[in-house]
C-alpha cells in the first residue's frame, strides 16, 4: 500500500453527526462549478452553523447559460463577468459563453457564441482583459476572442493544428489536444500545453500585452509520449520558474523561464520528476492533471486521478460506507525552482480533474470528476500543509471546473 494511508487513517477518526440546515445568506463568499449535466452551479461556501461531520454546501443558483456540457470556467471579478465553454461531449461542437455575476450569486446569460470543437480552456489576456484565448481539446484548435462587449464575442482568430510527425502514443494522441491556456507572469505570452503533440505552444500578445492580437512563436518540445495539459509558473528570489504537469507519462517538468528580447520568451528544461515527487514511484495507471501555486509562492499543488490511494468517511453522515478518493500531492518549491513532496491528502473522490486555490490560501476548491461531488480542502496559509475538509456538495453531473469568486 502506499504511503498516503497514513493520512487516510487520521481522517477515518473523524466524527460525523448530521450537520445544521445550510444556510442560505451567501456571505462566507460562494464557489462557481461547471458540470457536464449543462448546469453552472453557484455555491455558498461560509456561513455553516454545522458543528461536527463535513458542511454540505448549499446552492445559491443554477444557470445553463453555458450550454450543454460546461468544461471551464474564468472569472473576471474586477468586471464581474465569468467566461465558460461548453466542450459539447454529446452533440460534438463547441460554445463561448459570456455571464454577469450578480451580487446575490446568480448567473445572467449575456452572450453564447458557436466556436471550434471541444472547447477546454480560457485565459483572459491583453488590455484590460478584454481578450480571451482558448483551447480546443477536441478540435485541434487555438482561438482568440474580443470580449470588450462581452454581450457580443467576436472571434479574432482560429488557428487549426495539424500533426507534423507521428505521435508516441498514437491512442490518445491521434492529433493535436491543446490543453489549456496560460498566461505568462508578464502577461504577454499565452502558452498552450498540447497533449497530443507533446509540445508547448506559444503565442506573444501584440502591443506588447496590450492588444488583442497573438503572434505565434516556435513551440518548446516536452519529453516524447507526456501528453502535456496543464502548467502554473512561480517567481522565486528573481526567477521565474514554469511547471508542466503531464498527463499520459503522470510527471512534472521543471523549466526555467527567461525573456532574452523584447518579444521572446524562452524555456530551460531543468528536470522531469513523477506527478509523487522524485522519492515515490507514480502509479502505471495515473492521469496527472492540474497544479496550482499557492498565493505565497512557497508551495506547489498537483492533483492525480485514477490512483484511489485514500479510503476516507462518507460526506453522507448516515451513510457507513468509507468512500475511494484520488491524491493531492503538496510540495515546497525552493529557490532554485525545484520541488519537495511534503504530503499527500485526500482530494475528496475520484478523479480532481481541476481545483483552485482561495486567495487566503486557506481553501481549495476541488472538482471530482466521475463522483460528481465538490470538496473544499482545508490548508493553514503558515505551514503551507493540507488536510481535512471544510464543505462538500454532490451534484448531477460530472465536475469540470471550480472557482472562487474573489
Ligand atoms: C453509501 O455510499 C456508497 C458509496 O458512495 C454508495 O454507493 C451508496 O449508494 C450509499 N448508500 C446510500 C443509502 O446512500
């Protein structure tokens, strides 16, 4: 058995007694979740009076302004408008949505716009975040929109990729998959991991950061076969760092990220460690999948599905039955950009296929894939440590994406 059963069983001591009502004011701050059962779910996460057993958090609001299948959302709270796209497992295609969030926690539909296949991801870029940039899993596909009226999206730009050599994995990389995109600390450069053509793929946004316009540049090659899908970057003692989490080959690539000229960026690889760190081998049949920095810099976050590693209390009070959950892997990043794997946790269920982090850096906010479920993780800001949890919530369908509004 592997090492996070320790953790596993200091959960299992933990009493559950049927907590109180929720409640419904929703000033303890809220959560927006996306789900494949065509639904953007506001949820309220403070405010539980409940004094033993895991708070079930309470919805605010529902909206299907995001159309069928809502694989990701991004939120422009300065503006108060949250961005989303609908992936379209069902019917195939793809849709841009815009919504205003309003101050009691409902969503209002502004704009649904038909976009490339498979929609994914969305970053927020140029000048006053009036541009959003999104991957294509399924279509092989770039896009750039303006949202400077976010009731009208207006496409910019597709670009449609094409495999160049054959892949090493032909199963899952039968074309290109953008993964996701990513804006660079200096917010000029969007960087698409792409997990069918084990490349990052990058883009300058005009203007220097401040137009709506992306120029492409040459890619950087990821180790052959990793299937790269998500990266988060940190700066530390005047470095920038970048970390590619894999999801085919379950690793994190380390690079060092320097911007020799005006308008280049480049990457140094440093070192390729499994999704566990260098000192615990990685499961054969792991899916590495998202990573967060915390608001510190101090520590690195990665979630890894298909694992089960952890049998933790049901959320359900009356319910006996211990439920399998995938793994948290919590490391200390130094200043020399490398990471230490300092704990692993419960995620909260099977398959956190993306999570957040709160700004205090006392919460995350977890998505459980194939249990349909939401988990808040507790995390101490100071020592960095996760474990535990602060609220749950089961909804009717599959968990794509889960943000803090703040
Ligand atoms: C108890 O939890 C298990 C595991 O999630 C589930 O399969 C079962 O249906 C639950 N039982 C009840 C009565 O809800």
């Amino acid at each position: 058995m592997l090492g996070p059963m320790l953790t596993a069983t200091s959960l299992l001591g933990m009493a559950h007694i049927a907590s109180a009502a929720a409640v419904s004011s929703t000033t303890g701050g809220t959560i927006f979740v996306s789900s494949y059962n065509s639904k953007v779910t506001t949820l309220n996460i403070g405010g539980s009076s409940s004094k033993s057993g895991v708070p079930k958090l309470s919805t605010v609001a529902e909206s299907t302004g995001c159309g069928e299948s809502p694989s990701w959302l991004t939120l422009d709270k300065p503006k108060g408008l949250l961005y989303c796209v609908d992936e379209n497992i069902v019917t195939g295609g793809g849709n841009l949505a815009s919504l205003r969030t309003k101050a009691d926690g409902s969503l209002e539909a502004l704009n649904l716009v038909k976009c490339a296949v498979g929609p994914v991801s969305i970053a927020l870029y140029g000048k006053d975040n009036h541009g959003l940039a999104v991957a294509h899993y399924g279509g092989s596909a770039f896009s750039t929109w303006d949202a400077t009226d976010p009731a009208h999206l207006v496409n910019i730009q597709t670009e449609t990729f094409k495999m160049t050599k054959p892949p090493a994995d032909p199963p899952r990389q039968p074309a290109p998959r953008p993964h996701e995109t990513y804006l660079d600390p200096t917010n000029k450069f969007i960087v698409v991991p792409d997990l069918g053509t084990d490349e990052l793929r990058l883009y300058a946004i005009g203007g220097d950061g401040a137009s709506l316009t992306t120029t492409k540049l040459d890619s950087v090659a990821a180790p052959a076969g990793s299937g790269p899908r998500h990266v988060a970057f940190v700066k530390r003692a005047g470095r920038t760092f970048m970390y590619l989490v894999t999801e085919l080959s379950s690793q994190i690539v380390g690079y060092e990220v320097t911007y020799p000229a005006a308008g280049k960026i480049a990457f140094k690889q440093l070192w390729v460690m499994g999704a566990h760190g260098w000192d615990k081998p990685t499961p054969k049949q792991a899916y590495a999948s998202e990573i967060v920095i915390s608001p510190d810099s101090r520590f690195a976050i990665v979630s890894s599905r298909n694992e089960n590693s952890f049998k933790i209390p049901n959320f359900d009070p009356t319910n006996s039955t211990q439920l399998q959950s995938d793994p948290l892997i919590n490391f200390r990043i130094d200043d020399g950009g490398g990471l230490t794997a300092i704990q692993e946790v419960a995620a909260g269920g099977s398959y956190p296929r993306q999570f957040s982090i709160n700004k205090a850096g006392t919460l995350l906010g977890v998505g459980l894939q194939l249990d349909n479920r939401v988990a808040l993780v507790k995390r101490d800001p100071a020592s960095g440590k996760l474990g535990g949890f602060a609220g749950y919530a089961q909804l009717g369908g599959q968990i794509t994406s889960v943000i803090f509004n703040e």
